[in-house]
C-alpha cells in the first residue's frame, strides 16, 4: 500500500537478517523499489522482500545480481560468504554448547562471536572490503599429523600467553575437530588419532577455562575431554586425563578431599605400570592431603611419587611439558606448607633449572613465599607474596596463580592479619 513504512529490518536477529539489512540499506541508497529491482536484477520481488527480512536466504548469483546492480563494488558478495560461514558456525557452537560450556544460542550472542573471530566492522552499514572472510571455519579437513602440531602449538600459547587469548582460538579447534570427527570420511584408526587430539584439546581448554575462573565450563570441558580419551582406547591418556582435570581441581575447582578421591580413582585405573599419568596423580595427592593439612601423609606420597619416578618415568613421553616440572613443583608444594625451608630451596632449584613458564615461575615464587609466613616471617613472606602479584600484568594475574596468592593469605595467623603487609596482599587478591 503506498505510504506503508518499511517493515523493521534487525541486522543482529541472526546472520541473514545482518545481510538483509545491507541489501535494504543499499536498495535505499540507490532509491530503488522492490519491484524496480526485481526488474532490473531479474529477480522476484516477494524473494527480494524475504531476503531483506532475514526470513529466505538468497543464492550467490542472485548476490552478485543485486551488487552489480547497487554498484557495490564485491561488498554484499563479501557478507554474503562471511554470513554464510558465521552461520556454520553458529550452528556448531549450538550444537557443542552443553559440552564446551560455551554455545552462542541468542541472536546477539552470533555476532559477539563475530567480533571475537575478527570480522566485527563487518556489523556497520558498509563493508570496506571484501577482506572480512570468517577464518574460523576450514575449506579443507586437517591431517592427523597436522592436528597434532597444532596440540605443540596450544601448549606453546597457553605457556606464554594469558588466558584470555587463548581461548576463543582453541574452541575453534576444538569445533572444526569434532566435526571432522562426525563427518565419516575418516578410517576407523584416523578417528583414534583424532579423538586422542580432541581429548588432549579439551583438557588444554579446560585448563584456560580454570585460568579464567569459569569453572562450570572448565567441568563440562572435563567430561568431554574424558569421553574422548575413552573412547580412544588409550589407557595413558585416559590416566593423564583424569590426572590433568585432578591437578587443576586444586586451584578452587574442588574441594581438597574430593581432588583425593579422583586421584586414587585414577590410580587404580593406571594399574601398577609406571606413567607419566599415575605420577601425576600421586604428585596431585600429595598436594591435596597437603590443602587438608595432612603434611606427614603428603609426605609419605611424595616418596611414592619418586619411587615412580626412579622406576623409568623418564622413558614414558607425552604431549605435555616434561614430567620432571610437575614432580619438582610437588617437592615444592609439600615442603613449603611444612615449612621445610632446606628441602623447598632444593626442590625449587631443581624446577628452575628447567626455566619454567609464567606461570610455574610465579606460583613457585608464592610458595617460598609462604614457607616464610609459616616459618613465623609474616610480614616478610607477604611483602614477597605481594611483590610477586604485583608485578605481573594483571592480563597474567590468572586464578591459579591468584589462588595460591590466597593460599599464601590463609597462612597468616589471625592475629597478624591487620599488619601492612597482609593488607597490601589483601587488596591485590580482591581486584
């Protein structure tokens, strides 16, 4: 009917309504009607309206009608591949959303993912170019070979980089993998492979997750990562799994006494063979009985550990950094909440001299730091404490290495807890 507005068109309701919002925004620069284009572009009026409303999705020729047409130099053709990859996307993130923790199911929550991706300018009225391509999404299905460089390649960024950085870039992978995996173009022993990477995967981002402080994604992100190195078959790796999830249970996940109990189930899942897995599950019991403050039985754990250890650990490989790390940080986590001064400079010395990550570097600071408080040095070991926090990038300020900050706080007896220094520390670990 003549003088009926326009009917609203919202480019954030999906992907395809974001492309019918341009094909209106340029039908009106140009002064164009539906029916003056559906004459000159050849095409149907009624399908015109419905791709403007988001309600039809137009083929690419029918795209490159309509930019020709506006004189849009490529720009729609451009949003028309973004959007259709954005929607693949989408699609994936909603379909893994109760195992990653992380589905996009609200019409904005697409294009904040959008924005993460790095195709974010595209939501303006124009397009500058046609350099906006969502790379999130693979023409072709990587190698196994391929998918276990980008295992190193994680591991290296999760080293080195803060958390949150990381990431949106594994939950790609994680995405792409798991869709390789359902494609059924895959031999029986390629899936294998692949859900072994998936496994190892999922727990790398369920590590980043714990570094985030999002711990009801980080125990979804677990499960996933256990089935998959189940249904794998590989008995290491499912050891090294659950020994993973256990080690950064202890950073607030969970409760001490139920981090314990996972260990010993993972023991005897490990049987009596020496692994680079059941030692990393004795190392997270000794630590565990040491948050419940049982020092002599996470001792006596320790010595189990290194037992192991002097069995032949160092021939067993893995994806992760070598077992040694985790064996002398152990050392140092016992011997600091005992406050065995001798004993914790030997193990510490031994952990730097493979020169540690960020974050082995500061949570290991942090507790020679806290064998002074228990050693009676409060406001020194604070002062340490603080010093050591405040001087890394808030970005690096993780929850794990904030909450052995808060371990170190804990130490200080009631009575010292108004001493300038306590405050001091305090405050850091509240921002």
């Amino acid at each position: 009917m003549a003088g009926r507005p326009p009917e609203p068109v919202d480019p954030l309701a999906s992907p395809w309504h974001l492309l019918g919002s341009h094909i209106r925004y340029w039908r009106d620069l140009n002064s164009y009607r539906h029916v003056d284009v559906a004459k000159l572009a050849h095409l149907d009026k009624g399908d015109l309206s419905k791709w403007e409303r988001g309600v039809a999705h137009p083929r690419v020729e029918s795209v490159r009608a309509l930019d020709e047409l506006f004189g849009a130099d490529n720009r729609l053709v451009g949003i028309y591949a973004t959007v259709s990859e954005l929607e693949r996307t989408r699609k994936l993130l909603d379909k893994f959303k109760n195992e990653l923790g992380q589905g996009i199911t609200d019409r904005r929550g697409a294009l904040r993912f959008a924005t993460a991706a790095g195709i974010g300018g595209m939501l303006g009225p124009v397009v500058e170019s046609t350099s906006w391509m969502l790379n999130a999404v693979e023409d072709e299905p990587r190698t196994v070979d391929e998918w276990e460089r980008s295992i190193l390649d994680h591991l290296h960024a999760i080293h080195t980089r803060p958390a949150s950085r990381i990431r949106q870039e594994l939950l790609i992978d994680l995405l792409l993998l798991r869709e390789q995996i359902e494609s059924g173009e895959h031999t029986a022993e390629e899936i294998t492979e692949l859900q072994r990477t998936f496994a190892v995967l999922g727990a790398f981002q369920a590590s980043v997750l714990v570094r985030l402080d999002e711990f009801g994604p980080a125990l979804r992100m677990y499960r996933a990562a256990n089935r998959a190195a189940d249904l794998s078959g590989d008995l290491d790796l499912r050891v090294r799994i659950r020994a993973h999830e256990a080690g950064h249970g202890l950073y607030g996940l969970r409760d001490p006494s139920a981090i314990l109990d996972m260990t010993r189930s993972g023991e005897r899942l490990a049987g009596d063979r020496p692994s680079v897995g059941r030692a990393l599950l004795t190392a997270t019991g000794a630590k565990a009985l040491t948050l419940l403050g049982r020092h002599e039985e996470a001792r006596l754990r320790l010595n189990a550990l290194h037992e192991t250890v002097d069995q032949g650990l160092a021939a067993v490989t893995g994806f992760w950094e070598p077992a040694g790390e985790r064996v002398h940080f152990a050392d140092a986590w016992v011997h600091a909440a005992s406050g065995d001064e001798s004993q914790l400079t030997a193990a510490l010395d031994r952990l730097n001299a493979g020169r540690p990550d960020y974050q082995y570097s500061a949570n290991s600071a942090l507790q020679q730091a806290l064998c002074v408080i228990v050693n009676g040095g409060v406001g020194k070991g604070a002062e340490q404490a603080a010093t050591i926090i405040g001087e890394l990038p808030p970005a690096y300020r993780n929850q794990m290495i904030m909450e052995t900050g808060r371990r170190v706080l804990r130490a200080v007896p009631l009575d010292a807890r108004r001493l300038a220094p306590v405050r001091d520390l305090r405050a850091l670990l509240v921002n």
